[in-house]
C-alpha cells in the first residue's frame, strides 16, 4: 500500500556549512617579489587533511621560481605560493576518512594524479598528464605550495611518520623519493660501479641510495669542493671529484666546468653553455677528459682486473640537467651500461648520441617519482636504528639541512640563501629550510 499522506510537515534539509580561517602564506608575484599574505582555508573536504606545515625545504626550483618567476618552460602567470618539500601535523580530519588521527606526523607527497587514467592504473602515477603539484606553475589554475601556515591535502598522500622521524628528515623525503625512483630505473647489480654529476641534494642522495642498492664504488662529482668533501665525508659516495674551474672563466665561473655544479640546487648567474662559447669538437673533447679523470679515481684499486675494453661505470646518474653533464656521462658509462637523466636543465641538448648507439649504453629519464615514500620511511627508520645494509649506513638527513629560517615572514632571506653555495661566513650552503 503506498503511503499515506499527512499534514505533518517535511523535515528542513538545513545546508552544510563549513568554517573558514585565516592563515599567512608566503606569496611569490613575480621575480624576488615575495610578500606575506592573509589567506582563507576552508574545513578540509571530503578525503582530505588539514596539515599544520612544521618544514618545508627549498628545492632548485622554488629559486628558479624565486629568481625568474619561471622554472625553465614553466612561467607562473598569477600568484604562487612555493614549497613541496613538507611534513607537519594533522590539525583537521575531513569526511570519509579512516587511519588517521589529530596530532598525527606526517610527510607530504605533494603531486595529485588522476588516479583514473591508464597510466595511473598501471602504478606510474608520477606520469599522469592531469597531475597537480604543489608550487608548480604547469597547471592553472596553480597549485598552491606548502609554505602556508596551513594547508588541506588529500589524505592519501599523507604518510604517518614514526615518532622518531623529524619534521626536517620528513620534509627531505621528497628529494630522497627522487634518488630512489633513479635507483629504482637503473637497476644496479650487486657489485655495480656508478657515478654521480651534481653534488647537490638530489645528487647526494642519488649516490646514497646507489650504495644502499649494493654499488660497489660510487664516485661523485662537482664544481664546488665543499660539497664533494662533505660527499666524502658523510659517506654518500666512495669518491670525490672536484672539476677545476680555472678553464675559460667567466664572470661567476668556469662555463664549462661551472656547468657541473649541482643543476637546479645550486643555480649560477653569468653562465654559459659550452656551446656557446667553444667548438662543440672541443665541449666533447673536454667531457671524454672529465670522464677519464672521474674514471681513473675509482679504477686504481682495481685497474688489473678490468679489462680496458670494459672501461667506464656501470651507470651514470646525470643530476645537473647541463649539456656538458650529458657528453661526460656518455663517455664515462661502460658499453652496455646506462645513463639516468635525473637533473632537469636545458631543454635542448646537442649530444654525441653516436656513442650511445654503437656501445649500447641505455638512456633512461626519469620524472619525480611514484611509489616512493613508504621506502624511504622504512630507510629513515633503519637509518635511526644503526641498521646497515650491504655494509652500508645510510647518512643523516638531518645533517644535510645546513640552515633554517624560523617563520614565514623570513622566507626571502631563506630563498636568497639557497641560491648560493656558501654563507657569508664561508659555510656550506646544502639545504635550506623554513620551520613554522
């Protein structure tokens, strides 16, 4: 029997209202032209988190963003906030969401794919062409970084942190994700030789997770002698190699030796490619120099059991993005071996792609990365533990952060730093971040 009608009225669908704050946000708009603002963040939607930001490292492409307003293609065309290397504090829980707990720790994984497309589902997520990442200007409107007072995120990219894991360690897991998917591409064997170009972040870590990986020899190198001694000495790699600066200087430093300083972590004003300013024949002629250097570091100890027509490393992990980077990698990697493109820089590159092809030697680039965090957790873990893996303990990631800005409100002198490669007292300039 259907239902009867009655004069009792209908139950008030009253709407659903959410709260709205202010919060301050470091604000880019436009070159060196950062200012701190008011901003309004909503309850966290359906799925989301609401993260208080305890860290938030500057990557080489918050400077470039700094400096230019751009980062190489991408030109910001409104208001940016930076920042995606961040961990911090769950403040708010949004609906539907299980696992998580106010006050909880966690690290951000600051790019959002689809999660629907083909290439989602087949788990390389990193690929996505919906993808948004934060303080990135390729999607408008842009995705707001994390240096804001607070910020709503997805809860599936949240990762709960132990107790033991700090804010600063957390918010370099993004950086160490990229050294992890490069390791992850390269597949060494047991035993491998590799060699890094870049000191920088990346660059460093790049090297740590090639010994984690079992890498018998790892050999990096740079411009800047403070950050292959501090290589060295930490323990990223098993050798150091300064590229001297004196060939061809410019204003800032050598143009083709200052090339080889740590890409997009450490980015110099007053280069030139060496294109630009030498015969190509001699930029390759140059890079099969730096090559042999590099190799002769890590061969004394066994030049009698390598036969010289096997001669080079068993992967070249290229952290600059610099053209020169790309000739030297080529010629340093063995036949059969391979180049991982890491560094992204100059977008079009001359290279001699004839010793690729007739030696065999793979050319892989890789992109951020996917499926990287829960790894890195379990590294910072065992790291904290004493635990070694192949003989090998994996170095501190508090120790690479060499400066810290407290608030907001310092985020320019943060950003001015970062650009360099040392202090005005002369000290290492690593990594720089910002602490709420």
């Amino acid at each position: 029997m259907a239902p009867s009608a009655t004069d009792e009225p209908a139950p008030m669908q009253l709407p659903v209202t959410s709260k709205a704050s202010t919060i301050n946000a470091s604000v880019l708009h436009g070159a060196r032209d950062l200012r701190l603002e008011r901003r309004i963040i909503e309850d966290p939607s359906a799925g989301e988190l609401q993260i208080a930001i305890k860290t938030t490292g500057i990557c080489g492409s918050d400077v470039s963003y700094y400096k230019k307003f751009a980062n190489g293609d991408l030109c910001a065309c409104m208001p940016l906030s930076l920042g995606h290397e961040s961990s911090g504090t769950v403040v708010a829980i949004g609906p539907q969401v299980s696992g998580f707990s106010i006050g909880d720790r966690v690290a951000l994984e600051v790019g959002i794919p689809c999660g629907q497309c083909g290439i989602c589902r087949r788990g390389r997520y990193n690929l996505c062409k919906r993808m948004k990442f934060r303080s990135s200007a390729k999607s408008v409107p842009h995705f707001q970084g994390t240096l804001q007072e607070r910020i709503n995120h997805p809860a599936t990219w949240c990762h709960k942190l132990p107790d033991d894991v700090s804010f600063d360690a957390a918010a370099l897991l993004e950086p160490l994700s990229v050294a992890i998917h490069a390791v992850n591409r390269a597949v060494p064997a047991p035993g491998s030789t590799a060699l890094v170009l870049g000191a920088g972040t990346v660059g460093l870590l790049t090297a740590a997770m090639a010994r984690q990986s079992g890498c018998s020899t790892v050999t990096i190198a740079d411009v800047d002698q403070g950050r292959v001694d501090y290589a060295i000495s930490k323990g990223f790699a098993t050798h150091g190699y300064v590229v001297p600066r004196p060939l061809h200087s410019s204003s800032s430093s050598s143009s083709l030796c200052g090339s080889l300083s740590s890409g997009a972590s450490t980015p110099l004003d007053g280069m030139m490619t060496p294109a630009s300013t030498l015969p190509f024949q001699n930029s390759l002629d140059f890079a099969k120099s730096l090559a042999a250097d590099m190799l002769a570091l890590s061969s004394m100890s066994t030049s009698s059991f390598v036969d010289d027509e096997d001669d080079g490393v068993d992967v070249t992990f290229e952290c600059t993005g610099k053209e020169v980077c790309m000739h030297t990698s080529l010629y340093a990697t063995r036949p059969g071996g391979k180049v991982i493109m890491v560094g992204m820089g100059t977008p079009i590159q001359t290279l001699p792609l004839s010793v690729a092809h007739l030696r065999e030697i793979d050319i892989l680039g890789i992109f951020r990365y996917a499926n990287t965090y829960s790894t890195g957790i379990r590294l910072l873990c065992a790291q904290r533990r004493g635990v070694t893996g192949a003989g090998f303990t994996f170095p501190s990631l508090d120790d690479m952060v060499t400066h810290r800005f407290k608030g907001l409100e310092n985020a320019k002198g943060a950003f001015e730093l970062a650009s360099r490669t040392s202090d005005d007292n002369g000290n290492l300039v690593l990594k720089v971040v910002i602490e709420a």
